[in-house]
C-alpha cells in the first residue's frame, strides 16, 4: 500500500519542476491529486500522464476567488481533502532592494505569501473533516537567510515560515499538521531564470559559484525535493508540524 493510498492532495505550482515532481510521487504512492497552476498549456501537459486519478484546475493563486475555487474543485472532484502542498512561487526580479520596483515586489509577496495565507485558509477547513492531514510549504533556503539581489523573495520566504508556526500551533487541535521545506538551488526553470538575470552574458558562472558553495558540489533535483514532501504529506511524519525542513546540499551549514 502507497504512502497516500487514497488520499487526496492539491499541489499549486503543479506545472513546474518541484510540483510536477510531486505529482508523479504522490500519485505513484496511491493519492489522487488536484493539480493547480496559472499556465493551462503545461498544467494540462502534465495532467495527461495521470488519466483519472488527478483533475487540473488553472487559478492564480494570490486571488481567494480562485483559491476557494480550487479547494471547492477538489472536494467536488474527489470527496475532500487530506494533503496541501501549497509549492507555488515566483522569483521575481534580480536587482538590489533599491532598485526593486512596487510591482514586483507586491506580485512576489502577493504570490509567495498570500497564496499560501490564501491556500491555509481555505482548505484547512476540509481537511478538518478528514479528522486531519497535512499542509507542506515550499519556502527556501532564502527563507532561512538574506541573499543578495532577491530581496521580495527573500522576503516572502522568511514571511511563509511565521506562517507555517502560527498554523501549526492553531491548527494542532484539528490534527493538522504544519511544516516548511527550503530547497537550495534545484535543476529547474528558476534557477535558469535567476542565472540568466545575475549574468546574461554568462549564467553559467553563476551556476558554477553555486557549486562551489554547496559542500555536495551540485545542484539538488526536483525529485529529492518531492520526495521531502512525500514525507511531510504522509503519516510518517505523524510528529512533525511547526518545522522547518532543509534540503540544500549543505548551503546554509557553513
């Protein structure tokens, strides 16, 4: 038996390298799985490897109209719903605080820290009614530390953490548990965005000052993230809420 055998999940950010990642995982484990993603080209591109065991709903998730969308899709699809994995992101731009523009900044906090807000509010009540689950973050290690030229995304990094602790413990009574994961640098479109914006003329060497920062040598993949959520969204994590769970090869122990 899977470890999510017959349970039901909503993965936001489902299009993208983590969150396709995790589709696959928790559907080879036995959930079933609402995908969720603002692009329908990809998102209905990676619903097409599940047939019926996953249903795909395109929203923005900063909005509580297509949030409580969402969760009500779920619950209508699949009878209710035991697991969030609330991974959706966006970097934003690379420049310094100064030079940050308020649109970027809002739409980065809109979408890294009220879409998580958004994403606990809505289907925590649905879960209560599984008599409990679990809801997994996707943070950083930028929410562990500062970084430079990223600031909105280090803010809302940082910003989610406080709001994965104070669920916890509020959630506690209803046997759901709360808990962040902080990738390091991941094999995926983000870092290739991150690369090219720092040095256009030559993102490889960004990549390479990673490599070297990171005492494993390489960048993680989408899968090892995954499968930290797989942990977090099973019951064999039954003792964990409020925690912050790293995977950076290393990056943040030095």
């Amino acid at each position: 038996m899977g470890k999510l055998q017959e349970k039901v999940a909503i993965i936001t950010g489902a299009a993208g390298g983590i969150g396709s990642a995790a589709v696959q995982l928790f559907v080879d484990e036995g959930a079933r799985v609402l995908l969720v993603d603002s692009a329908e080209a990809p998102l209905r591109d990676v619903a097409s490897r599940f047939g019926d065991r996953v249903a795909w709903v395109t929203a923005d998730v900063s909005s509580a109209r297509d949030t409580e969308r969402y969760v009500n899709e779920a619950v209508t699809r699949f009878g209710g719903i035991d697991v969030l994995f609330a991974n959706a992101g966006t970097e934003g731009a690379v420049c310094s605080l100064l030079d940050a523009t308020l649109e970027d900044f809002d739409r980065v906090l809109a979408v890294n820290v009220r879409g998580v807000w958004l994403g606990i509010k809505y289907a925590a009540p649905r879960i209560a009614l599984r008599k409990g689950g679990s809801i997994v973050i996707t943070s950083s290690v930028a929410g562990l530390v500062g970084a430079l030229g990223i600031g909105p995304y280090v803010a809302s990094k940082h910003a989610v953490v406080g709001l994965a602790k104070t669920a916890a413990l509020e959630l506690a009574a209803a046997n759901i548990r709360v808990n962040t994961i902080h990738p390091g640098p991941i094999e995926n479109r983000m870092m290739r965005s991150l690369e090219q914006q720092a040095n256009p003329g030559d993102p490889s060497a960004i990549k390479g000052m990673y490599h070297a920062m990171i005492p494993f040598g390489r960048y993680g993949t989408n899968e090892e993230i995954a499968k930290l959520a797989l942990f977090l969204a099973s019951d064999d994590s039954s003792f964990c809420t409020g925690s912050v769970f790293v995977a950076d090869g290393g990056l943040v122990a030095h």
